[in-house]
C-alpha cells in the first residue's frame, strides 16, 4: 500500500471514528430525554446541547474541508468543484447551528444531526474497506456496500428536512443575524431554500444511478476468458491499462526525446496527467516531418509488440506476430443487392426538420463557416460536393469498408442511399445483421460481408443473421485475410468506425488499424477513413487562432464568465488559444481540445487512428481524416450530464451541436470531396509543412476550434447556463413563494 493509500485510510478511520461519536452520543441524548418524558421532537430540540454533541460534530464535519484538497491534490478522483459545494453545504449548516441559539433548540437540528451520523459512519467505513481491500465493488464486506449505497434513500430526505430548519431558525434569530448582519437572512432564509428546492432532487437522483451503477458491477457476472486481441498481463496477472498506456506514448515519444519518455515512465496519476504528455508529444511532432513519422511509427510498432493476441486454447503470441502470418481459418462472402426504387443522386443534408440540398444547403454551409462553426476548407469540401454530384452518382466502382458498419456516426445509410457498394464489418450477432441486411435490401445498393458456413447452405434469413458478421478482437487475422483477397483490384475506401467504451476503444483501434495496415500494403488502389473527434489535440490554422483571441477578448469581460473563472481559481473557462509552436516549416497553432473525463485510453485509441493515417498517406495512400462535430448520439446524451452541457454549449460562440443525422450527411460529403478532388488535403501528392497538417483541413469541429475557451473548460459553466434556462420560470415562482413564506414566518414570530 502506498503512502497516499495508509493516509487515506488513516483520515477515513479517524471520521469514522469521529462520527461514530456523534452518531451515540447524539442517540444516548435522544433516549434519555425520551424516557424522561420528553416528547420525540422535543428530544430531538436538545440533542445538539447535550454533552460532546457540539464539540465532536464540529471537529468530524471540519475535518471534512481536507476533502476538498484531497480532490485538488488529485488523492482521489472526485471532481474539485463537486466536492466543494458538498462539503460547504455543510459547513453553512454547521455555522448556522453554532451561532443561532434558535436553531440548535428546534426538532430540526437533532434530525439534522442524526440523518448526518447515521451517513457518515458506514460511507467513511466504506471507504476505508474499499482503501484496503483495493476493490470498492466486489471486495468490500457486503453489509457496508449495501448501506453506502442504500441509507440515503432515507437519510438524504431527513438530512435536508433537518438542515432547512436550521437555516430559516437561523435566519430569525437576532443573535445569529447580529452577528453576520443582515445578509445573512436573506442567504439563510431565502437564498438556501431556493438552492435546496431544486438542487436536492438532482443530489438524490445522482445517488440512485450511482446506487444502480455499483449493485450492477457488485453482480455483474465474471468477464469470460481472454481471447483475441487482449491487454498484456502485468506483474499482477491482471490486464490493466495504464502502464501499457504510459509505455506506448513514452516508447512513441522516446524516438525523438529520451528525456520525456522518461518523464512520461515516472509519471503518477496518469489518469489525470495523461494530457500534458500528450501535448508534448504533438510538439515534439511538430520539429519536423521525419519527427512526427518517427513518433507515429515508434508508438504502434510498440502497441503491436505489447498487446497479445490468445488463441481459444489460452496460447498467447504478440499481436505482431499474429499479424504476421495468414489465419488457418476463412470466412466465406455473401452479397444482399438491394432492390428499393429511387436512390439519391446528389447531396442531401437533414438539418432542424428540413433537407438540404443545392443553393439551400450551400447558403447553409456559408453560415456555419461564417459563424466559424466549421472551418473555411471542410465548407469548401462540401459545397464541392454540391457542385459535383457525379461524385454521389458514380460509385459503382469503388467499395467503401466499414470497419463497425453499424456504427451511429459511419457512413453506411448515406453510402447505401446513394446505391454504393459497401463491405460491411461488424459483431456477429443476429440483431445486428437483421437491421444491416434490411437496410441493405430497402435500398438501392449493395451489401458484402463474411459469413462463417457456405453461402450456398443458408436457406433463410434466420440462418444468414446467425452465421453473418465477425469480431474484430478475435478474428483480426481472418478479416485482414478475406478483405485483401476480396474483389482484387477494385479500389477500397477503408473506413474505421468501430467505436467501444474505456480500454476496450484501444482494443478496438489497435485490431482496426492492423486491418488498414495491411490492406494498404498489400492492395492497389486503398484509401483510408477516419473520423477524428474535436476533443483531441489538433494543428490548427492561424486564422481558426486568431477567431478563438477575438472570442476571449469578447467573452472574457462579460460578468457569467468572470464570475465562474474567479470562482474556480482559473479551472473553469480556461483560454483556448495557446502559443505557437516552432518547428521546422513554420509555426504550428495547437488547439487542446482533450476532455480529461474521457481517459488515456480515448486519448491513445484516437492518437493511433492518427498516427496511420500520416504514416499511410506518407506512403502514397490517400487519407480521409477530419474532425467531426459533438454529435447528441445515443450513447453520449445517455450520460445526462453530457446531455445537460450540450444544450448549454451554444452560449459559447460558435458551438453547435449537431443530430446523427446531420453529421453522418456532412462528414459523408468530406469523404466523397477527398476521394475525388486531386487538391484535398487527405491526397498524398497535396504538399504541407508537417504530416499532421492533414487533421487541419476539412474541419467540421463543431466550434470546438473558434470558441474562447477550451472545450474541457466549459462543461460546467454549460451545464450551469442549461439548467439557469430551464428552472428560469420556476426560480422566479419559487422566488415568490419563499420570499412570501419567509414573511409570513417572520411576521409570524415578530
């Protein structure tokens, strides 16, 4: 155990001690009083005057502040701002009780009290079984688990009923308000039950997801055995990620600077500190273009040679000598052509209830550049496109391979309603390929994908979904092999799509990109395409920096944006544009658009689908990799808070967050615009200072680029303006009504 973990333990012991004390000597009160005759809410009225109450509840409920630099210090991974607003609601209720003589003698303050202890004991004893076992899920004892998850269901609501009475006891006691002036009735007896009336429902809420969340992992069947393309073992025997991580971005920069890589090696909370090793590696990328091709190269070659790839009998070879040898077994083709009536033939774009097409959608396309949504080069890709609609018409040469066909954000109903041919890749699973082959057949064009039995044998659907799809994990090789040998000559756009949560996305990337390796290699005539997201480190043009300088120098003075910066310490709203980086051709703009809440193992999915995008095109490949907008698919505004910072985003000029619908049209037109025009940027013959100028034109970031602050930045403060927005006509009811009762109460009183 570390030395942070024995002070963990140590500081969650002694609260739990510390609350336990509270909890029986507040009870021990309580029961006397009672069995003297008192009346339970009478009872409850003295508990906070009886002996050691006072004292231990102010020293446990202090001790909670170290929190806060627990969170800051990075100790434990609970977001700064959340804890502080939890650990100040109680000390606004620990200051009100301990100055108002009128709220330690009411019912409220026992109840409060007690509802507190009762929390407290089993969530820090909770914490120190999770600290010494080293698995707060499955290893804690059983009891604690249930209680940390289950006591809020009844404390949290008595807790707040308990804290109100002591705000507004407070709020009358001319004690308490001669001692902190007028203001603090209005904050006590009017502001705090406003902020209470909407912000305890989310509190509790919050808790029962979390209490849903923990109860599905506690029971969550064990993982089945690990087969295919698996995380290495590390000297625990388990498949972890983060040293594996740490070791392919440190080998990847250690081809140019040995002394980051071995900054990056000694570096603690990689979960937390990933970023800025990141960043240093796309500096270091930007000395020259045999850096960033030596960084690129350096950082998969190690990625093959550390990740495993197991047989089904538990043999396990790298994954670069996997993919150096042809598989034993092969998957067999089928072909759905489908047989719909019209299919479309030029550019069609669903945005807010409409489609665009022609003049609509170019004067459309204008705007969004002009508002700086998009950048100039992904307008003029489109508008392109609009211009040339044989390239949607004539695609009946090419095939488009969708690694993770059914992805929400691929290409394939745009691709299948304009009748092109696509080889489809994706899970074998029944459910999956009855929707692909029913889109297929609605439409006017062509479906490939492997099966596992004789095309010839398959009599009925049922028995085409049940032999139909693959894994990428697990069959990589056989993919590769049945993809080079398929439709020889004929040119390939490979597209990768796939997309999975945490560690897995790395999994997933790795057997994709040995997929693209290898078919670009081994065919004629392959093109590759990527989806590059905006919450990622990217080259940038100077005039995309120059709009972000105007857009601090607007936003920076208005008195939201002030406060939230000031209130965080400069965590929140942080300025998007950053100094340029020298380097051989030039100086190169840097947007950081990391979202630290995604992980490492985002991070290195998506820089590996970059690095063989520059190592293929500097191989004479054309590359289709552009940055796609934040796109409200299922499983991001499944996370409400996602949801919640999407609608507040576009407060921040130019942010716009787009439907599937629309992003699947325009970054389909992107595609179309660099598999046609010999001037695209994704052309090998198309000249830039450095190979990761590539991810700078075509950009449809959505305003990630052009805004004031960094995306990472301004989560909270969007999540703040939604709701702001939404509860705007109940603040102002409910601002009516407790202003009222509050009067009344204290004419009452008078």
């Amino acid at each position: 155990m570390q030395a942070k973990d024995l002070y963990l333990v140590a500081y969650n012991g002694l609260c739990c001690v510390g609350w336990a004390g509270v909890w029986l000597f507040s009870l021990q009160a309580l029961l006397k009083y009672i069995s003297d005759g008192a009346s339970p809410l009478e009872a409850s009225a003295r508990v906070y005057g009886s002996d050691n109450v006072a004292l231990w509840l102010s020293v446990a409920q202090s001790a909670a502040l170290l929190e806060i630099m627990h969170s800051a210090a990075r100790l434990v991974r609970s977001p700064v701002m959340v804890t502080i607003m939890q650990v100040m609601s109680r000390i606004v209720a620990l200051v009100a009780i301990a100055f108002s003589p009128s709220a330690q003698n009411q019912w409220g303050a026992g109840l409060m009290i007690l509802s507190w202890a009762s929390v407290e004991v089993p969530r820090y004893a909770f914490y120190v079984a999770a600290l010494i076992t080293g698995d707060a899920t499955k290893k804690t004892p059983y009891a604690l688990f249930w209680l940390r998850y289950s006591l809020f269901a009844v404390l949290y609501p008595s807790g707040i009923i308990g804290e109100l009475t002591v705000f507004l006891a407070a709020a009358k006691d001319p004690a308490f308000v001669d001692k902190f002036t007028s203001a603090a009735t209005l904050f006590y007896g009017t502001v705090l039950p406003i902020v209470y009336f909407f912000g305890s429902p989310f509190m509790i809420m919050n808790m029962v997801g979390n209490r849903k969340s923990a109860f599905k992992k506690r029971f969550a069947k064990p993982p089945p055995p690990p087969r295919g393309l698996c995380w290495p073992v590390d000297e625990k025997g388990e498949r972890s990620s983060t040293k594996v991580n740490q070791a392919i971005v440190a080998a990847a920069v250690g081809a140019v600077n040995e002394s980051k890589a071995k900054a990056i090696l000694k570096t603690k909370g990689w979960r937390f500190g990933y970023w800025k090793h990141l960043k240093a590696l796309v500096e270091e990328q930007c000395t020259s273009p045999e850096a960033a091709l030596k960084i690129a190269q350096s950082g998969l070659d190690k990625a093959y040679e550390l990740f495993e790839f197991v047989a089904p009998d538990g043999s396990a070879v790298s994954y670069k000598e996997a993919m150096s040898k042809k598989a034993t077994e092969k998957f067999e083709t089928m072909v759905i052509k489908g047989t719909g009536k019209s299919k479309v033939e030029k550019l069609e774009v669903p945005y807010k209830g409409e489609t665009l097409s022609g003049q609509k959608l170019i004067d459309q396309v204008n705007k969004w550049v002009d508002y700086g949504t998009i950048e100039p080069s992904a307008g003029e890709a489109i508008i392109k496109c609009v211009e040339n609609p044989e390239w949607i018409k004539k695609n009946s040469d090419r095939y488009f391979v969708l690694l993770g066909a059914g992805s929400a954000m691929g290409p394939l109903l745009v691709l299948l309603s304009i009748g092109a041919n696509v080889v489809a890749v994706d899970l074998d699973r029944p459910m999956i390929w009855k929707r692909l082959i029913g889109l297929a057949r609605d439409s006017m064009g062509t479906l490939t994908f492997p099966v596992k039995a004789d095309p010839k044998t398959l009599k009925t659907d049922e028995e085409i979904f049940a032999s139909a799809g693959c894994n990428l994990f697990t069959h990589t090789p056989m993919i590769r092999d049945w993809l080079v040998d398929l439709y020889p000559n004929k040119p390939f756009a490979v597209g990768s799509y796939a997309y999975l949560n945490g560690a897995l996305h790395v999994q997933v990337s790795l057997a994709m990109d040995g997929i693209c390796r290898d078919l670009s290699e081994k065919r004629r005539n392959v093109s590759l395409a990527y989806l590059c997201t905006p919450t990622d480190l990217h080259l940038i043009p100077e005039e995309a920096q120059q709009a972000s300088l105007e857009a601090y120098d607007e936003y920076k003075s208005k008195p939201y944006c002030m406060l939230l910066s000031m209130m965080s310490g400069g965590k929140f709203l942080r300025k998007n544009a950053k100094k340029p980086v020298s380097g051989k051709g030039g100086d190169y703009y840097l947007v950081n658009g990391i979202s630290v809440a995604q992980g490492p193992n985002y991070a290195l999915a998506k820089r590996m689908q970059h690095w063989r995008a520059i190592i293929a095109r500097s191989q004479g490949c054309t590359v289709s990799s552009n940055i796609a907008p934040s796109t409200s698919t299922v499983s991001v505004v499944q996370n409400r808070t996602f949801a919640w910072a999407y609608e507040g985003m576009p407060y921040f000029k130019p942010y716009e967050i787009f439907a599937p619908e629309t992003s699947n049209a325009v970054m389909s037109a992107i595609l179309m615009y660099d598999l046609n025009d010999p001037k695209s940027s994704g052309n090998p013959k198309t000249p830039h200072s450095n190979p990761n100028q590539l991810f700078s034109y075509g950009s449809f970031h959505g305003g990630v680029w052009r805004c004031a602050y960094e995306i990472d930045s301004i989560g909270e403060a969007s999540v703040f303006l939604y709701f702001g927005r939404v509860a705007q006509p109940y603040l102002l009811a409910a601002g009516g009504v407790v202003a009222a009762g509050a009067a009344a109460y204290f004419g009452m009183a008078k």
